[in-house]
C-alpha cells in the first residue's frame, strides 16, 4: 500500500523547522510522497493578515524543489472554503487510488489540541496521524493522549523524533522588520524570494 502524508499550515513563510519534520516523517514513517498544503484561511488565524497565496505558494515551490518525494498542492489555495482539515484530508482520498493510506503530519503542540479542532471525531476515526516528538517535551501528556486516543477512537498513530529546531515564521518576520538577518533559518531560494518581493518588512500583502 503506497503511503502518503500531508503536513498544512500557513507556511507565512516556510522555513527549516517545516522540512525537517516532514523529511523525518517521510523516512520514519516509511512515506512515499509528502504533500504540502498551504492553507488560504486557517480557522485559527481569521484574524491574522497573512502574505497573499501567490508568494507563500511560490516560496514553499522554491523551498522544495530540491527533494522529488516533496510536492505543494493548491487544494486549500484555491477552494472559497476556510481551510478544515478534515475536509481537506476527504477530498484527497477522493482523489486518490484506494490503495494509497493518508498520513497527516502534525506536531506536539497541534496533536495535544486535536480534539477541539472542527469535526475532530470524524478526523481521528477516519485518518492516520504521524507526530513529531521531542525528547523531554510534554512526554508524559503526549503519551497518556496518545493511549486515549487509541483506545477512544481506534485511530493509527505513529511517533517520530523530531529534531530540535528553534525556529518559527513568527520570528522570522519579525528579524525581517527589524533589519536583521534570517540566513540559515529557512532555503536560500526562499529568503531571496522574500526580499525581493518585499515581504514581511512592514504587513504582507
């Protein structure tokens, strides 16, 4: 059965911390393919101004191009809906031979409140998750959520180690308008794409 995983999120911008834990979860989880799926409107971030989808799609394009098991898909981009993963996660398998299993990838602090998300029932009963560990972080409420869910809802669950890469888009934005550099936090590709278009340095457009 081929395996497929699929990591979302914003990517407002994709950096190192994004690949590293969907190439670890590719070799860990023994994936043929990762998909990532920039999302247009996520539920938790209505609020938020965000760069457009022309350039976070073009950037996490760039970011990669260089690994053939990675590819971006537009499925959020370009649907009017606000981004629910569930829905999302349906209409791939859909579109998917049914000998192909989904993986959705998600780390720590995304799985520990997986149960508030929208349909959250639907989403653990019907779909298998891979989640990026780290080693001495929240293990014990991981592990005893991780216990429950299996019991409570029957869902495949597989853990990987994540490596430890303190870097968030949060604060590469924030270097960005404060003139500081960003070199080695997210692909060369990347941040050449985001100074050239201007990006982050006041709101993204």
């Amino acid at each position: 059965m081929k395996k497929i995983g699929i990591i979302g999120g914003t990517f407002d911008p994709i950096h190192y911390g994004h690949l590293i834990l969907a190439e670890q979860a590719r070799v860990e989880a023994g994936l043929d393919q990762v998909i990532f799926m920039p999302a247009k409107v996520q539920p938790f971030k209505l609020n938020l101004k965000i760069a457009g989808d022309v350039h976070r799609y073009a950037m996490l394009q760039k970011a990669t191009i260089g690994n053939p098991h990675f590819s971006v898909s537009r499925r959020e981009l370009d649907s009017p809906e606000i981004s629910y993963t569930c829905n999302t996660l349906k209409g791939c398998r859909a579109d998917l031979d049914a000998d192909v299993e989904l993986y959705f990838i998600i780390g720590t602090d995304a799985f520990l409140h997986l149960e508030k998300w929208y349909a959250a029932a639907e989403l653990l009963k019907s779909f298998s998750f891979v989640i990026g560990t780290r080693p001495g972080y929240k293990e014990q409420e991981l592990k005893e959520l991780i216990s429950r869910i299996r019991t409570q809802y029957g869902t495949k669950l597989l853990e990987i180690n994540n490596s430890e890469v303190e870097i968030s888009s949060t604060d590469i934005k924030n270097r960005i308008r404060k003139g500081k550099s960003i070199k080695y936090l997210l692909p060369e590709g990347v941040e050449e794409y985001i100074y050239r278009n201007k990006l982050y340095s006041e709101l993204s457009e």
